[in-house]
C-alpha cells in the first residue's frame, strides 16, 4: 500500500487549509519518508461518505448492478462505506448469504456492507435470525422494499433486533393503500387520470412505528422520508422521547412530483416525489435535525425497464454519482446547511447511527477521505455513470461541486490524476 500526504487541502466547514498524512492506509501524525504528493490546492476535503441505504442487486439482479459496480458508483460520487439492501434474489435473508456479500466485496472500491431482511423472504411473516445475522456480518436490518404490514411482527422484530443490537431500517407505507401505483396522489394523478400514492399511507406507518419505538425502547430508523406529515410526527416522536432516527434523499428535498410530467419513468420512485409544501418541509426536517442523515436510496434498473409505460416500469433511480453534487447545489449553495452539516448529514452521523468505521480526519482513523471542487460546474449525462444502469432523473441538470478524489481504506479509488 502506498502512503500519501495531501497537501493543501480545506476541511469542509474550516477556512484554513491543512496537510492530511496517510501511513499505510491510517490518518498519521507526520509524513512517511516515501509519501506521495497529492496536491489538493483549491479542494475541500470531507471525510468519506457513509450512505445506509443503497441497492446493489447482487445476487439475482447483476444484469441492474452488482457489488462491484456499485461500489465503483460509490467511489465516484465519493461514498467510501455503502449499505445495500436484502431485496435481491434470493433474498439476504440467511448468515450465508450475508456472507456472501461480504465475500464478493472484498477487493471492491468501497466498503460494501449488507443489510439483512426482517423476515424471511421479506414476507412479513416469520423473523429471520438476528443473532445469527449480526454474527455473520449484517450492519442492519430491513425489509425495505416490502413494508413490515403486521404491527405485531414489526413490534416483536423491534425488541429482538434491539436485544441482538441491530437496528431496523422500516420502509413505511402502507401497502394496501399504494399498491403498485406509480405518482403521488395529488394533481398530477388527476392530470394523468391514473390513482395514486396518498401522503397519508406514508404517515401511518411512521406514525405506527414512531409508537412503538417509544413503546418498546427499540430503536426504529425512518427510510427515504418524503411527506411533510411525515416530518412532523418524526418530529413529536423525538420530542416525546422515541429513540426514532430518520433519513431522506436528495430526490425528496431537490424534486416534486411535476418532475413525472418532465421524466416519465424516470422520476417514478417510491415512495413518490410529492409536492414543493412537502419539499420544503422535508429540508426544514433537515435543518432541524429531525432527519438525522442524507442517503440515496441507490436503485439501478435497465434502460429497458425504465423504458415501459409509467405504470408498468419498476420504481427508484439511481443516486451514488449525483448526491453529493446535488447536496451541495441545492442546500449549501443556497445557504442551507453549512459544508459542516453536510459532512454529518452524509458522513459522521451515519456512521454513528449504524456503528460504521468512523470517518473522520483524525489520526489514528482509517483513511476513507473525499475530496471535492465546490466551484466546477457540469451537467449530468449517463457517460458520468461508473453504475451499470443510468436511470437518473437528474440527467441534464446542472450541478455546482464535484467529486475529485476519493480514498478508500487508505487506497485512492477514484481521482488518481491528482497524485504528482
């Protein structure tokens, strides 16, 4: 392993630049005598993304994504630990399996940690083996994709996930209400004449398992939140006390869901992008602290998937190579959140929450380090994709910040035209 000095880097969130010392793969004190430069004159340095909600589609799906392409998605955008989810096929439901990923993502650019399903299959139905999971390698759990519907299976998971200590990361609708409808319900399902996903199937199962986790102790993990009711019962359930943590992506505090008038199939995510009131409100969640972290909810699917009528492509968009770009265009350029609060939004306090190799510029810590041009400007094309698929609905955008470098347990990943 080659050791590396940067030189000259920002911290995001300082003013003044430092020099960042990496002696076989860890943050040092002092240069190695046999350093190599790499000169980071004009970049902010952030420490490496963590994203807790990503789909790598591996096994049973590689034809969309597999753990190597996926993680090579993630160094570009400049993610150095990525949690993908068990719905694959067949589903991570098993230590096997667990240790399967783990396996397969040895050599990979980034590291890939899996997520094991609540119940077996994702059915609903019977709990898979926590202990065994966590044993084998599971950094969570979750049947996201498939809402735990049954409030006592979720309440029963809930305390045995707390006593092997995982956390769920639950996936809230509330499937008899959304079924397989491809909008928001709202104005652009009436203009479209087709029925559509209500807010509220969102806001009861957040609602249902902001309760429990008061009720049990157990902590529950909000995914992909979107709706503006949704925030605010997140909001009371911390204020009562709950040990509820949440997420959301840039999709739902970037986009609405006239985006679907615009995009077609490519803006059809789930849950759907809902309206600006619902936007707005999702970024004071933000802001607030209501919702803990920035994830992408990293779905890959074929151009010819995507390519079916609305109602027939499968839902999700692909997200590793454009978060922090957006992020950085839609709330720090905006005066937003500070580079500081991005950092804990889509670093620290992810690893925090998921007992994740802590990303940090510190000595002693595993290098996993990002470093980025706040100032370039581009437009996003699918020739920027390391992913296997590139169904992104910010296609054609402009973007301001981009990822340059990337290092990865002290590997440089991505970017290495940097070292001199």
């Amino acid at each position: 392993m080659e050791n590396y000095t940067i030189k000259n880097a920002v911290p995001a969130g300082k003013s003044a630049p430092r020099d960042v010392h990496i002696t076989d793969g860890v943050i040092a004190a002092a240069p190695a005598p046999d350093a190599r430069v790499i000169n980071a004159a004009g970049l902010t340095l952030f420490p490496g993304l963590a994203d807790a909600h990503t789909h790598f589609r591996d096994p049973g799906f590689t034809r969309k994504e597999d753990i190597q392409s996926g993680a090579a998605a993630a160094a570009a955008g400049g993610v150095t630990t990525a949690l993908c989810m068990p719905n694959t096929s067949p589903v991570i439901d098993t230590p096997e399996l667990v240790r399967y990923v783990l396996d397969a993502a040895k050599n990979a650019a980034a590291t890939v940690l899996p997520i094991a399903a609540v119940t077996v299959g994702q059915k609903g139905v019977a709990l898979t083996d926590f202990a065994a999971l966590k044993s084998a390698g599971a950094a969570a759990l979750s049947d996201d994709g498939s809402p735990v519907s049954s409030a006592d299976v979720m309440r029963r998971a809930l305390i045995a996930a707390s006593a092997a200590g995982l956390v769920i990361i639950s996936h809230c609708e509330d499937a008899d209400m959304v079924k397989n409808y491809a909008v928001n319900e709202g104005e652009v399902s009436r203009r479209l004449g087709i029925p559509g996903r209500p807010a509220i199937a969102e806001e009861l199962m957040v609602a249902r398992d902001c309760m429990l986790a008061l009720e049990t102790g157990a902590r529950a993990h909000i995914a992909h939140v979107s709706t503006a009711g949704s925030v605010e019962i997140i909001r009371r359930a911390k204020a009562l006390g709950a040990p509820v943590t949440a997420e959301t992506c840039p999709q739902y505090f970037t986009l609405t869901e006239d985006e679907i008038l615009r995009r077609g199939p490519l803006a059809r995510v789930n849950p759907p992008l809902r309206t600006r009131r619902d936007v707005d409100a999702v970024i004071a969640g933000l802001c607030d602290g209501t919702l803990d972290i920035i994830v992408t909810d990293h779905a890959p699917h074929t151009d010819e998937e995507k390519a079916r009528p609305l109602g027939d492509a499968p839902s999700g968009m692909i997200g590793l190579e454009t978060s922090l770009a957006v992020t950085l265009t839609e709330l720090y350029r905006t005066g937003i959140l500070p580079l500081a609060g991005i950092a804990v939004k889509m670093s620290q306090r992810p690893a925090e929450l998921f007992g994740l190799p802590t990303n940090s510029v510190a000595a002693g810590e595993t290098a996993n380090l990002t470093l980025v041009d706040l100032n370039e400007e581009w437009t996003v094309t699918r020739e920027d994709f390391r992913s296997k698929s590139k169904n992104s609905a910010f296609l054609g955008k402009v973007l301001r910040g981009r990822v340059k470098l990337t290092i990865s347990r002290g590997g440089i990943v991505y970017g290495g035209q940097y070292v001199v």
